[in-house]
C-alpha cells in the first residue's frame, strides 16, 4: 500500500498565496467498478476514503515511516509571479508603440 503525501492547489477562486496543509492519501489498490443498474462507481477498498491532514512535510513524513508505510513526496510546483505595472504601457522605451 502506498500513500501520497502532497500539498492540494489552491481553488481557482482563492487568491491567496497562503497553503493550509499537506495530506496523505492512499493510492488505489483495485480499480472502481460501475454498477450495471444505476450506473454508479464503486469501490472495494476502504483506504481510499482515509484523507489525513498534517502542518508540514516532515510531520506527514514522520507519520508515514512510524506506521510503516511506503510513501511518495510530490512537491508543490510554485507559480512564477509576472509583476505587470499599469505605467509600463506609457512608457517611453516600450518595445511595441503604443496603438492609440
């Protein structure tokens, strides 16, 4: 059984840049079933209900490695902030003219 220790996205309607925790989850040991009836998806196993919330990194890691259980660490990719000024389209060495 391997878990996954991440850090979620922000919501798309969130602007912040404050992250609140890191989760472990564990990875899906058998794939979902439908159900020929109703169409609904299905699962036998139990562990992919369990979400467990830690403050950091190393205490999920710390956690992972008592209980005994093969993780996987995936990193946060950090947004590149372009910082755009309202008078750089004024100025006067801009690389395209201004149009109108």
């Amino acid at each position: 059984m391997t878990a996954r220790i991440y850090q979620p996205a922000r919501n798309a309607m969130q602007a912040g840049q404050a992250k609140e925790q890191w989760l472990l989850e564990f990875e899906p040991e058998s794939p979902r079933q439908s159900d020929p009836l109703m169409g609904w998806t299905s699962s036998s196993d139990m562990r992919s209900q369990v979400r467990l919330g830690f403050d950091s990194k190393d205490e999920a890691i710390a956690y992972a490695t008592r209980v005994g259980l093969a993780y996987r660490v995936e990193t946060p990719k950090v947004p590149t902030r372009k910082v755009v000024s309202y008078s750089d389209n004024f100025r006067p060495g801009r690389l395209t003219p201004w149009s109108h």
